[in-house]
C-alpha cells in the first residue's frame, strides 16, 4: 500500500476513489498508518487496522485496485486467500479480546517458533495478466493506474490507422479517417425504433473521443465490441457541435503481435539530451538484445546506433521506453 507523505490527504484522495472504500474506512487506515509506520505486508495491514476496515467487499476492491502492490503481494494471488486470512487474523484477535491468549500466557508452537495460532496462509504468486490488472484499475477507480493498455502495442497499433484521435481535430467536419485506441464506458442502447445502437469513448495514449456506432453498422460490428477492447475504428468525424464525435463506419479489433525484427526509431529532442539520459537509455537497450536496428532522431539527424544495441522489439521494451523518454519518444 503506498505510504502517505507527512499528510495523509494524498493518500485518503487515493484511496477514497477506489469503489466500496468510504472515507471513514480510509481514514481509520490513514490513522493507523501514521502512528504505527507503514504496512509490511497484507497480514500486518491486517493484524493493525480496526476490525471494521476488514470489510470483506472493500478489501477486495483495495486488492483489485492495487492497493497491496507496493508490499509485494500478486493481486491475484491475494485475491484467492483474503477472505480466509481475514477470518483467521479477526478470530485470533477476538481470542485475544476475550483473554483466552493470556491464560496460558501466548502459547508456543513446539520449536518455539511462535504462536499455535498465527499459522500463516501462504500467499500464492499467481498474478493476473496485465489487460485483467488494468481492467480491474478500471473497475474500481473508473481509470488506469499502474499502466495503460496501448502501452507497448502503440507502435503495431499505429500500423493499422491513419490518424490519432488529436489528429481527427485538425481534420474538416465530414472527412473519414481510420483511429485506433480502446474502448472505455461503453453504452448499448435502443433507438425509438427499437434498434440496438452503441456509444463509447476511444482512448489513446494522449486523447479520447466520443464514437457513434448506429444500427445498421451496430448489426455489422457490434459483437466485436467491449469495454477495454482495443479497436480501429473507421469513422466520419463530426466537428458541427463541441465535444467532436466519431461516427463509426466500419470497426475491426487488429492483431496486435510486436515486429521483433522492425526497426525500432527513438525520438530524442537534443534540448533533452543528457548524460544520464543517454546512460539509462544505453541500458535499456542492451537488456533487450536482439535483431532489430535502432535509430536516434535528434531533431532533423537520424543516427543509427551500432549494431551491439540492436533489440528485440517487445512490448516490454516499448513500454520501458516510453516511460524513460515520454509519449513521444517513439516513432511509428
């Protein structure tokens, strides 16, 4: 669970958002944490905080929501034991309320290892894949957190469109043009006429837009469409009214699968140019040896590095990248 810094606004802003968690239970965790220190792990979390924070359905939303993360839990694995782990901690700590402990003074387990009943329930590293992770974020913080979906496949997703959602903007109302991003709050609804008709937003990794599918494209393409998919949507831009809005005409859900051996082209400003900078990215790429060449773009010199940083093409990779160089660091 991440530490507050000396006040705990931050971290009751942050925790408050996640769906079940009130105020009031956030601020018990809050208290507990700046007068005891920070949790070592989720059995400290809960040994330490009052039993009505332990809550079944909140704390299942805090692990879904990746409260946990930062003690080194698996979401999915915390997930498949929590329930017993709290029903043990709180039946212990009723014994020790009833001063049943105390009569024969915290019992030893043979070896001496500690107490008979705090045997602990292992918590399995099983973890959930990173579409279900973020899902989940989605789910109980209404956004992405610990990642975002596009990040990694932005590259292979730019290959299957022709505009970014920014990009539609600058277009002349009417023109049609193929967008890629995911699909977030979407709603299925019925016409008047009683035709299945659908609105959702697309989301790129640095802007979102309001997408139309009407019936007779809803019947078309309608099955291939859910919340968090990533889709390419091709569609009329509709500029007569604010918010802009995409009318889909045809939508398809591409494969996604990174060119390992492509040519990988890392945008690098020389205003941003540092020694350091330069360090962390050589090491980055040295971890993910493989076939493809590298290119730096410094403004308008394109340099290609020597073949010992050549890498594979990874969704890891990627994603390393972007969060060293930023949004544009990349180049399709």
């Amino acid at each position: 669970m991440p530490e507050p810094r000396r006040e705990g606004a931050g971290a009751r802003r942050h925790l408050s958002a996640i769906r079940n968690v009130g105020e009031g239970l956030v601020a018990r965790v809050v208290e507990e944490r700046e007068s005891g220190g920070p949790f070592t792990d989720f059995y400290d979390f809960c040994e330490r905080v009052d039993p009505l924070v332990l809550n079944k359905r909140s704390v299942e939303s805090l692990i879904k929501g990746g409260a946990f993360d930062s003690v080194g839990h698996p979401r999915k694995g915390l997930l498949l034991v929590f329930e017993q782990i709290v029903d043990s901690v709180l039946a212990r700590r009723r014994e020790k309320e009833l001063g049943i402990m105390s009569l024969f003074g915290e019992a030893q387990s043979p070896d001496g290892a500690g107490a008979i009943h705090d045997e602990r329930v292992a918590i399995p590293d099983d973890e959930f894949d990173k579409s279900q992770r973020l899902a989940f974020e989605k789910e109980m913080l209404g956004l992405y957190v610990s990642d975002h979906p596009l990040m990694g496949v932005e590259g292979a997703l730019a290959r299957h469109t022709d505009c970014s959602i920014n990009g539609l903007r600058e277009l002349r109302d009417g023109e049609t043009r193929w967008v890629g991003g995911v699909v977030t709050t979407l709603q299925r609804k019925y016409t008047k006429r009683g035709e299945l008709m659908a609105v959702f937003v697309l989301e790129d990794l640095e802007a979102a837009m309001e997408v139309m599918v009407f019936p007779r494209t809803m019947h078309e393409y309608g099955p291939l469409l859910d919340d968090d998919a990533i889709v390419c949507v091709k569609g009329r831009v509709d500029l007569r009214e604010e918010p802009a809005k995409i009318i889909c005409l045809e939508l398809k859900r591409p494969e996604l699968v990174p060119d390992h051996n492509s040519a990988l082209h890392v945008n690098l400003p020389a205003t941003r140019v540092t020694g350091s900078l330069i360090e962390e990215l050589k090491r980055v790429l040295l971890e993910h040896g493989g076939p493809a060449p590298v290119f730096l773009h410094l403004g308008q010199k394109v340099l290609r590095l020597p073949d010992r940083f050549n890498v594979a093409s990874d969704n890891g990779l990627l994603a390393e990248l972007r969060v060293l160089l930023g949004p544009n660091g990349l180049l399709s």
